[in-house]
C-alpha cells in the first residue's frame, strides 16, 4: 500500500516569510510524528499526535513553530516567521495505533532551505 | 538523558564482507530499539524493531540484537553488496510513557564493488 507522503519535497523561501509542510500518514495510522533532520542537531523529535491531539509537543524549537493534525489524517506543520537555521530536513513518520510496540515508518521528507 | 551514539561514523568494506554496526545508549530502560537506512535525500527505512523483552530479530541478511543491561545493540549485515551502501540510523524509545524516538547520528557505509 501506499507509504507515508509528505509535499512540497522542497521548499526555498526568504527569511521572515512563513512555511507549512504537510504530511499523509500511511492510511490507518493514528499516531504521527514530526521530527527535523540537520546538519549540526542529527535527527530530533519535534511533535506527536494521537488522533488529532498532540499530547507530545515537547521537540518544538520555538513559538514560532506549530503543527494541526485534522480527521485523524493528514497533518501541516507550520512554521512563521522562518529564519535562516529553520533550515532542514523535515521528515514525517506515522505507526499503527496508541502502543509504543509499533514501527514508526516515515516519509521522504520536506527539505526547507531558508535564504 | 538518553543519548545515543554509533561507532564508527563511517565505514567502507569489500562487496561480500560480513560487517557489524554498533550502537549504545547510556539508559538501559528502553521500551524498544529500531534500526533504520538511510539512502542520500531520501526519508528512513525501518529495518528492524526489537521489543526490550527480545534479544534479536532477523530479516534476511540483517540481524539485530539487543543487549539492555549493558546498553549496547549491534546491526550484523552478512554477506555486504553495493546496494547496502547507506547512512544506518539506531533509534531507542524511551521506557518512560514516551512515544518519541531518539536517534545516534549514524553510521556511514559504503560497500565497494
């Protein structure tokens, strides 16, 4: 079946504009994930959901940055205000219902370059 | 806080060799440990999970074991083709009521024809 997919796979936008990324959890999935991959911080956790909630919010880097997951589907992180080290990799992942057993499988990911 | 780190960041060997990754974390509670490849601008594959409650897993030329008590798991790759060559992530989850997963930085394996 079709995997977890993510768009735009790239995106380039000045400094101080605002962003949003989406994600399409593999169908079924009720638990997704944000997590930012770059070059000095490897790979880190930025945001959980459970349905539409965000019961782990703890990764967010900033005020600046916030995520809405809506129909227990897709969801859009939302970046304002970008600057220059919001550039990354961001990479969405989803598993299969609310135990912590379940792979997490990801997507190909956004890469943000902010100029 | 649970850190993990790969030895070594990088690694080259012969198509055919056997190679061993490793990766250690320094909290043995975890809930459990999954191993991922990564190919040049692409998102994760997952490899393999093991529960904290399991030793090793297996899938085809990949095995995995996991070793909690000392904080150790090693990724062996049997018989290395070309095709292998890739960045291999290990990632924990914590065994508090966590759902994030926390990654090394990753080895680097190139496996020359």
């Amino acid at each position: 079946g079709a995997g977890v997919s993510q768009s735009p796979s790239n995106k380039v936008t000045e400094k101080g504009k605002d962003v949003e990324l989406r994600c399409d959890p593999i169908s079924g999935h009720t638990a997704l994930y944000w997590y930012r991959q770059s070059l000095g911080q490897g790979l880190e956790f930025l945001i959980y959901f459970q349905g539409n909630s965000a019961p782990d919010k703890s990764g967010l880097p900033s005020d600046r940055f916030s995520a809405e997951r809506t129909g227990g589907s897709v969801s859009t992180l939302t970046i304002q205000r970008t600057q220059q080290e919001d550039s990354a990799v961001y990479l969405c992942a989803s598993s299969l219902g609310q135990s912590r057993s379940y792979e997490q499988y990801f997507g190909p990911g956004t890469r943000l370059t902010v100029t | 806080k649970q850190e993990v780190t790969q030895i070594p960041a990088a690694l080259s060997v012969p198509e055919g060799e056997n190679l061993v990754l490793n990766c250690s974390f320094t909290d043995s509670a975890i809930y459990n440990l999954q191993w991922f490849r990564q190919d040049p601008g692409k998102g994760l594959t997952s490899l393999l999970l093991i529960q904290s409650s399991q030793r090793e897993q297996t899938s085809g030329r990949l095995n995995a074991s996991l070793d909690k008590s000392s904080g150790r798991s090693t990724l062996y790759i049997a018989a290395s083709q070309p095709g292998d060559s890739a960045t291999y992530l290990c990632a924990v989850r914590r065994g508090d009521s966590s759902y994030k997963l926390i990654f090394g930085s990753g080895t680097r394996l190139l496996v020359r024809p």
